[in-house]
C-alpha cells in the first residue's frame, strides 16, 4: 500500500515545507482545492482529493473530505487484520499523515461578521479529519498547527520517524484546537439568544463588557435571580511567553481568549518602545487602567505593586499628571502611570524626568512619542480600548470563583446624608472621585481626596481605623474628603478624621453601629453621604 498524506490548510504557512518533507520521505500528497492550488504553484507534486475519492466537492465546497474512502482510511488499525482487510478488499489506501488548519471563525467573529456570515466559516470537514485522525494517533500523525511543521520534521529526520510521545502530542492538541472552536462557535450562538443574552460574549453595560466563553448550552434562567451558568467553557490561545511570574523562580505566559469577538481592554495595546511587558506589568497596567477608566473627565493614576498610590483628575492631561506626581511622587518611583486621554508633548517631557516603569495613555502624540526617546528603558503604550470585562474569575483552591465585576457606581442622586451637615457641591465633586478610586482599592480601602486628587490612600489593612490612620497620616487634610470602600464598624475613625479636620465622608452604611457613626459625625462637625453599596475587593 502507497503511504498517503492529506494536506488540507487554511493557513498556508510552511504548508509548502512540510509537503516537500513527506514527498522526500516517500508520501503521495493529497489535498483539497485551495490547498492543491498552493502546492502546485510551488511545483510540489500533489493530487485533488476529489480525484482520490472519484467524488467531486459538492454543495459549493462545503462537502469534500467527508467520505468513506477517507475515514476509512484514518481510521483503520493498522494492526487490526479485520481493518486491514477491509482497506485492500475495498482498494483504500491508509493515510499516515494528516496536516490540516481550520476556517478562520474566531478572527471572523473579532472582525463583527454578523452570524448569517459567520456560518460560511464554520469548519465541517476539517474537525472531522482532525478528530479522525488524532483518535488513530498511534498510527496516524495529525498536525493542526504550523508552529509545529519545524520540529516534526526535525524529529522526523533525526530518527526516522515520530514517536509515540509525540504523536500523542499532537493528537491533544489537535483535541485542544478543535474543543476551542467548537466553543468559540457556541458563544457567538448563544450571543444571539435574548435568554442568555447577558451571561455571553460581547454583551455588557456602557463600562462592563463580559468574560470570554459562557455558556449554559440554553438552558433556562435559574429561579430567585442565580441565573449564572452551570457550566464555563474558558478557551486561551497564548499570546506570548514571559520572562518569569511574579517572582524569577516563576515561569509564566499571558494568554488570551480564543472565543472573544472582541478581545477590547489590554489585548489591543500598541508599545511603541521599551522591553516586553512583564508579569508584573502587566497585572500594574490593568490596576491603572481600570481606575483611569472610571472616568470621563481627563484622569491620571499612578499604580505599584497593583495598586493605586496616586490619582488626579486634570483641567489638562499635564495637570493631571502634576497632582498625581504631588500626590505621591515616592510612591510612584518605579510605578506605572496612565492616563485615559491624549498624551502630549509637555507632559511626556515631564515624565522622562523621573524613574517610571510604564507610561500608557489613550493616545499619544507623534511629539510625545519623540521626547520618551531620550529613555528607551521606559515602556510606553497607547491602549485604545477601555476595559470591557463583565465577570471576574479569581483561582481558588484549584477551582474558580465567579463574579460580576464590580462595574457600578451609584448616582450622586440616589446618595442621602444622615448627618446634620450636609456636603458642599464641591466636596460632593470630591466624594464621588474618591469613591471610584477607592473601588479599586485593596481592602480595607480608605482615600482620602480634595480638588479631584488623592491626598492619602490607605489600601489593604486588616482593620478600617488602621486604613484610615494610614490614608490621613502626615498630611495637611483640613476640608479633605473620604471614601470607604465598606461601612465603619465603629466610630474610633470617624473621631480621628475630625481630628483631621476632614470635611466630608462617603461610605456604603449597614453597619450595627451606624447610629454612633452618624453622631461622631456630627459631634466633629462632619459631613456624611451614604450609597448603599459596598465596594469590597480582595
């Protein structure tokens, strides 16, 4: 029997390689049409599969591997004598070679293709080669990935052929690409259905997309609201390797969703200079990122170690940036900092003066981008999306938890104030730009503000009044804001932010102390917002 290959590629890279290789090692090619086509012009000798099966491709091109003669050979055992017998009685030759890539539906997806279009790009006959073939793995290599055109050969040639490891390899991820498509496709599916339409893909508020792959196969909303999933279905593709985690003993990659029409938030960033992006940058630039999207006013945040130092709202990005740097200029050594609007020229002079990590804005000038030049060390971005994430998935013990991202903000209309006095307009101002810093605040989160700058942040202490001692500690804070990312249990904070001669709090309330809170308030001459709503985050 003649040793057979079957080469049938949407992604032609290297195709032409690895054909060469298998003819050199004694293989007949067979390919579908557009395949055969790329083979022929690169003089590699090569046969229609229509001609192999005598079945011309049928229904526009939709049907053209899926028939016996093929599968029969994928999947016979080579060494079952029934099978083999089956193959020589019925003149079907075995095929030991199977390379084959898949329509392009995800990059479709991302490019907005509406689902009636999309369907053209749902692959029939190549899953079904590929699934055929990595099943019969110890008899049948199955390549579903160009990346490995390379190494196969390589192994190839250095010992004749590949073993069993590798072939099982290959067949798992061949499993894997053919699991993430199939999942891509019930997303944008599922998008489409109004009953799930706001626990899937690309669906979400004005300020909060939503995750990846999720899906419940349509099953009903479940009763007393818990109408989340039964089941995730969470596909990453890696976008590039990274020098190490957290830490140099860490190995580490960042991955990105395959199922996503569109990725939006820090997949689209353009770096324009600097060295690839860390572990550690990566999960600073995300903290920064969501903060400076909280707001439609020109916003600047300074981030280390994943948390805010500093943040400022700006008549002008340069002045944005110059509270920030106010704020907290020793934090921010070695931070990152971002800003959601248009970088220019005066501010990028100013931020070469000083040791920063990142610096990403929404845009840059072509000026701006000239002047970080004279630091090359430093990583510059433009990031033209802002986030999009609906849910959260956070690792636990070997599992996940889900959530809603914390996306709202409640209206300063629906705020009450319980104290005798009452906020100025411009204290408000302040409450409600502290309040969106300190969502994303470690907790327990307390920042203190004034003018739309942070003057203090006090983030992730085991107690509130340690929060508020930390955020108040060492400044001028007379007239000064607060915002609490929980209620206060008790009033020894409030006590001592009269001592600071803070002018107004903003807090969630529900505490059983609210009472004694509320009159702390009053007997320090303070005035209080309450929102009803908690902004925790661990």
């Amino acid at each position: 029997m003649k040793k057979i290959a079957l080469l049938s590629v949407y992604d032609k890279t290297g195709i032409v390689d690895i054909a060469r290789f298998l003819m050199e090692i004694g293989h007949s090619i067979i390919s579908t049409e557009g395949t055969f086509a790329a083979l022929v012009a690169a003089d590699v000798k090569a046969s229609e599969v229509s001609k192999y099966t005598g079945a011309d491709e049928i229904l526009d091109g939709r049907v053209k591997t899926l028939h016996p003669k093929i599968h029969s050979g994928l999947l016979a055992r080579r060494g079952n004598r029934h099978n083999m017998e089956f193959l020589e009685q019925n003149q079907i030759d075995p095929i030991d070679v199977v390379v084959v890539n898949l329509y392009p539906f995800v990059e479709k997806a991302k490019e907005g293709l509406s689902l009636v279009d999309l369907v053209d790009f749902i692959d029939i006959g190549g899953p079904t080669i590929i699934r055929a073939a990595a099943k019969n793995c110890d008899n049948v290599v199955v390549i579903s990935d160009p990346g490995e055109y390379s190494a196969t050969i390589n192994e190839w040639r250095k010992n004749g052929g590949l073993c069993i490891s590798t072939r099982r390899r290959l067949a798992g991820k061949a499993f894997a690409l053919c699991s993430a498509y199939d999942d891509a496709i019930a997303a944008r599916f599922l998008k489409s259905m109004d009953a799930q339409a706001d626990i899937t893909p690309g669906n979400g508020s004005e300020s909060c997309g939503s995750i990846v792959s999720i899906s419940d196969r349509g099953a009903a909303p479940k009763p007393g609201g818990n109408d989340l999933p039964d089941r995730l279905e969470l596909a990453y593709r890696k976008e590039s390797n990274l020098r190490y985690g957290e830490n140099p003993h860490q190995r580490a990659a960042w991955y990105l969703p395959v199922t996503r029409p569109n990725f939006g938030t820090l997949s689209e960033f353009i770096q324009h200079q600097g060295k690839d992006l860390s572990f550690n940058n990566l999960r600073d630039l995300d903290a920064a990122w969501r903060v400076v999207s909280e707001f439609e006013q020109i916003a600047c945040v300074g981030v280390k170690h994943a948390a805010p130092c500093a943040a400022a709202l700006g008549t002008s990005i340069f002045d944005a940036w110059e509270k920030t740097w106010a704020a907290d200029s020793l934090s921010l050594f070695g931070g990152i900092v971002a800003f959601n609007n248009l970088l220019d020229e005066e501010t990028a002079s100013s931020l070469v003066k000083h040791f920063l990590e990142l610096v990403a804005a929404s845009e840059i000038t072509p000026e701006a981008l000239e002047v970080f030049k004279q630091r090359r060390g430093l990583r510059v971005l433009t990031i033209p999306q802002f986030p999009t994430d609906r849910w959260e998935l956070i690792p636990v013990g070997g599992g996940i938890c889900f959530q809603e991202s914390d996306c709202d903000f409640t209206p300063v209309e629906e705020w009450f104030y319980p104290t005798r006095m009452k906020p100025t307009d411009e204290q408000i101002e302040d409450l409600a730009f502290a309040l969106r810093v300190v969502k994303h605040v470690k907790s327990n989160g307390i920042v203190v503000a004034a003018a739309k700058k942070t003057l203090g942040i006090g983030t992730g202490q085991p107690n509130r009044i340690g929060a508020v001692e930390l955020a108040l500690k060492g400044r001028e804070l007379r007239g000064a804001v607060i915002a609490s990312d929980a209620f206060f249990p008790f009033d020894d904070a409030i006590r001592i932010a009269g001592l600071a001669k803070i002018g107004a709090i903003i807090q969630p309330g529900g505490s059983i102390r609210d009472r004694e809170v509320i009159a702390a308030c009053d007997e320090s001459g303070i005035a209080m917002a309450i929102t009803e709503r908690r902004h925790f985050r661990h």
